[in-house]
C-alpha cells in the first residue's frame, strides 16, 4: 500500500505525518479522510486552486496533470514545478511527499 508522507504544516498537519492509502485515491481525498481539512472550495471538482500542494518526492509517479489543471495552476499561489491540485493528484504505487503550501487563494473561505 503506498504512503503520502505529508511535510509539517503549522495550520494543517504541524507534525507532518505519514498516510497509507489505496491506489487510485486523489491526495485530497487522502487527506480529508484523514482529519487533515484541506482546502477544497469547489469540492473537488478541477474548478479551483484552494487544494494546491507540492509533490516534493514521487511527482512522476501521479499521472500528468491535464489542460484544465495547468490552466488553474497558473492562478495557484506559489506556482512551482511541483505543484498539483490534490483533488486531480492520483496516488498510483510509489510513496509521494507533499507539502501544503502555506497560503491559498480562496475567493469564498467558510473557515473565518
């Protein structure tokens, strides 16, 4: 069973930790059923870029990201060639690291 070894992140996940998942769950998926709450404002429908993340280890294992995607990354705070939407990520055989950035660009935040 692969693993997402998430990096420390003071607002989600302060001392980082480690998650066994299935293949073929998306990072964000991962996360969530985890307690990890992980911005998602469209509910993981590829509309957003509130789920952004880093692959850091394993990038080349997720499949390739599509138009769509691409076209959202470029609004994502923090672009780098590492980044992915976690809702789009698919975790496939490898163990993947990933850090949350530190800020998100969320038009409507419930979380106040």
């Amino acid at each position: 069973m692969p693993q997402i070894i998430i990096l420390p992140n003071d607002d989600f996940c302060p001392e980082g930790t480690v998650l066994d998942v299935e293949t073929g769950t998306s990072v964000c998926r991962a996360l969530l059923d985890n307690d990890i709450e992980i911005e998602h404002a469209c509910e993981m429908s590829n509309a957003c870029t509130t789920c952004h993340v880093y692959i850091r280890e394993g990038f080349d294992s997720i499949e390739e990201s599509d138009e769509v995607e691409d076209d959202l990354l470029d609004k994502a705070w923090g672009l780098d060639p590492d980044s992915r939407l976690s809702c789009q990520a698919i975790i496939d055989q490898e163990d993947i690291v990933i850090e949350i950035p530190k800020y998100t660009i969320n038009q409507v935040s419930e979380n106040h």
